[in-house]
C-alpha cells in the first residue's frame, strides 16, 4: 500500500492487522463490525489507491485477516 506521499505502508497495515486479531483472539470474537471503504476494514469496497475517492470491490488488510481465521465480517452499511 503506497501513501498519497508516494511511501509504502504495507507494513503498518499488516501490523496493526495482526495486533487487531491478537486483540480480537484474546476476547473470542466471532463476528466484528468494519468501517466499509476502509483499507484496513473494508469488508466489501475498498479505495482504489489513486487517492480520488473511488472504490472498487475488495477487502482491507484486517478485514480478510479476520475472515481468514474465522472471525466473520460485515460493515455498518450490512446493519
């Protein structure tokens, strides 16, 4: 993932992905709320990185890690 000052962050958003199952593992969450469009939360549209404001269909970093171990996902927009 490349910040609007041309940086890679990939790495953040993989930390604080695996720190937010750590967290959620710790409590046995079975289900989380996401903040849909988010690129960490996303559980349906993501910003397409061209910092325009567009989405297109996907999944944020926490949001497929959480879905990957069984944690299931929905956005506030799914309420």
């Amino acid at each position: 993932m490349i910040s609007c000052e041309d940086k890679d962050v990939t790495e953040n958003f993989i930390k604080g992905a695996e720190e937010s199952l750590k967290i959620a593992k710790m409590f046995n969450c079975k289900q989380a709320l996401l903040k849909e469009g988010s690129p960490s939360c996303g559980c349906n549209l993501i910003y397409d990185g061209t910092f325009t404001g567009n989405k297109i269909s996907g999944m944020g970093v926490t949001a497929a890690l959480f879905k990957e171990n069984n944690i299931e996902v929905f956005s506030e927009k799914e309420l």
